[in-house]
C-alpha cells in the first residue's frame, strides 16, 4: 500500500513506514501502562508517518483511543472508518464543534469561552464529551490555577456537557527526576480535587511517551504516548523502541572527477582525490536540510559514504572514492539504524533539534510513502 501512485517507475524519494513496528511499541508501551488505556498520538499525519494507516495499526496493537490535535484530523479519521474513541485539543476560535460532536469525538475546554462554545453547538438532546485541561505548569493550554475553580464549576452545571476527563501536559518528563514534574504532578492532583469537589468524577490523564516510560505513578485511567509510538525514544535510557519510518533514495547518475574539482553551489567541498560520484534525486524539497550539508552520510552500497557538497533543492552528490556504484542503486538517508543507516536521531543531534521534527517533516508532495505489515 503507497499514499500515491508509483505510475511504473521508481520514485525520486519514498519513505517506509513499518506497521509491525507500530504495532510493537504500542504492545511495549501498553505493557509498561498495565492498569491504563492507551490513546496513541496521531496528530500531524500521525508524526509524518500517515494518519489512517498508523491509527489502524494502533487499535490493532491495543489502543482504546486516538489523539489529534485538530477537529479536521479527527473528523477525517471518522470518515474513514476509525470507531475508536477520537480526543481533539487544539482549534481555532471560529471552529464549528458541531460536526465533531455528531461524530462522538471527545473534545478540550481550557477556558470559559471554550467550554460555551462547545456547549453552543451541542444540538438538543446531545452532549458534548469535554476534556477539562489545567496548565500545571508548562505555560501553553490550558486553564491557569486561579480559573480552574470557576471553569469547572460551570461544566458541573452545564447540561449539554458531560466532564469525561480532566487533562494537562507535562513539560520536562523526557528530563528524568527534573523538579517540574513533581510539581505538575502536585497541581494536577490539587485540579482533581477541585473537580470532584464541583460533583464531578473525570477520568484523569497526563503521562505523555516519556511519562509513560519513567513515571508510572503518573499513568492514571489513560496514557497518551506520541514519539514512542513511532520508535523514537524520549528518554535517555534504552528501550526496545524499534523506528518505523525509513527515508530511501536512488542513484541516478554516477561520474569519476579529478582531484581538485568542486561539488555543488559554491564549491564548498573539492575532491582530494579522483574520485566516483553519485547523484541522488533527493534534495530539501524532498525534506534533506539544506543545512545538513557537509554534515551527513547516507548508506550506500552497504558503506555509510559522505555527502559532498552543498544540498540542493532536488538533489544531492555522494562521494564514493573508488567504489562504483550503478545507476539505480538504493540509498538510504536515515532509519532504524539496524544496517549502519544514519538515524532521525543522527540527523536531529547535527541539526540541534529534535527527532520529532525530522519525522513529521517528511510529509512531502513528492516523497512516496509505503506501508510495510500492512493488515487492511
């Protein structure tokens, strides 16, 4: 299965997207979350790596819920057929919660006007399944402290509003042992008590992959692992975490220059050396930081092999030395790491980013995408 048709020919970038691996981490992290549900992140094209298919494959592998940041994702994964309980937390001002609400998606509430205007579009005889969240501490949604009481004394008494839950995020879990979580963690537990002072009894959740893996004190009635799910560890010790996405390319042309001839825009790499040279049609259109150039290697004829040169926008030289590959030739830019293959963690630490970042970029109009394991 592909996002788009191969039309016969090779294409210029494709990534893989391994379901098995999906379907393992989700079986590890629910197994580290034994009395919780499991609500699999799949915003932003599930990290880059394909909303329908990923949110198959986690409800294949145990989980009860699926996140999305927008009411779009979540509406989109509904009409494709996804029953599983949907939660969606981010939209703007003007969004029309109707639709979302006829299609049982759970939404959040971090203020007054908020919740009004989830309330506002419940239709009569309906009500709207809400997520309450306080800001614990990480400054970004959420209702402050001071609101808090207010907020849910006015859902206790809204009647086209059932209080599924009461929500927040945690800031420095993929730091283990930092102060602020056990300061989050106390405030969250002050927003409970509020709650149920008020006549409510929400379900509580906090713990994203990084809590999950580190804080089971903090896993509550469902945890939300996001970069986990895709095999990317948040934490800093080992996990059996396997990366399904993988980046290819191709080789499309292959010459031998002299010693002191120059690669690419300008000439900031000059060959040493005679030298074989292979072009790849993959460049930072195809989602290669420009910015990576003379920093990165790919995989190639089995050898991590470096690029020369300036990173172009569809693009990119490989210096072979004496190594003649052929035209066609696979190339692999990152992935699990598993054959020698330069990493999205690899790519991030040289950009001083993070991995999640490099994943979620890889949605690109002119990178195939293909599914590995898939069950549909």
């Amino acid at each position: 299965m592909t996002s788009s048709s191969s039309h016969g020919h090779r294409p210029r970038a494709q990534v893989d997207i391994d379901l098995d691996a999906i379907r393992h981490n989700l079986t590890l992290l629910g197994a580290r979350a034994p009395g919780s549900e499991v609500m699999a992140v799949v915003k932003a094209d599930a990290y880059g790596h394909g909303a329908l298919p990923v949110a198959r494959a986690a409800v294949e592998a145990g989980a009860s819920w699926l996140g999305t940041c927008s009411l779009g994702e979540a509406l989109g994964l509904r009409a494709a057929g996804i029953t599983t309980r949907l939660f969606s937390w981010l939209d703007t001002p003007d969004t029309d919660f109707a639709p979302g609400i006829e299609a049982g998606i759970d939404l959040a509430a971090s203020s007054l006007g908020e919740l009004r205007r989830i309330a506002d579009a419940a239709k009569a005889g309906t009500r709207a399944r809400v997520h309450l969240k306080i800001d614990t501490g990480l400054s970004r949604n959420g209702c402050p402290p001071s609101a808090w009481a207010a907020l849910v004394e006015a859902a206790a008494a809204e009647p086209r509003v059932e209080v599924v839950a009461i929500w927040s995020h945690l800031a420095c879990a993929d730091e283990p042992g930092h102060p602020s979580i056990d300061l989050q963690a106390k405030r969250f537990a002050d927003a409970y008590d509020t709650a149920r002072a008020a006549g409510l009894d929400p379900i509580r959740h906090l713990a994203n992959s990084a809590a999950l893996l580190t804080r089971p004190d903090l896993h509550f009635d469902v945890v939300r692992p996001g970069i986990a799910v895709y095999g990317l560890n948040p934490v800093p010790q080992p996990e059996d975490l396997r990366p399904a996405m993988t980046f290819r390319s191709s080789v499309a042309l292959v010459k031998r220059i002299e010693a002191g001839e120059s690669v690419s825009y300008g000439h900031t790499w000059t060959a040493a050396r005679d030298t074989n040279l292979a072009l790849v049609p993959a460049g930072y259109a195809d989602g290669v930081p420009r910015s990576l150039s003379g920093r990165m290697d790919v995989l190639l004829g089995g050898q991590r092999r470096p690029v020369a040169g300036r990173i172009c926008m569809d693009q990119l030289v490989v210096d072979c030395g004496d190594y003649a590959p052929a035209v066609g030739d696979e190339v692999v830019l990152f992935g699990a790491g598993a054959h020698g293959e330069p990493t999205a963690r690899e790519w991030a630490d040289e950009l001083g980013t993070i991995d999640y970042e490099i994943v979620t970029s890889m949605y690109r109009p002119r990178v195939r995408r293909r599914y590995l394991g898939d069950r549909s």
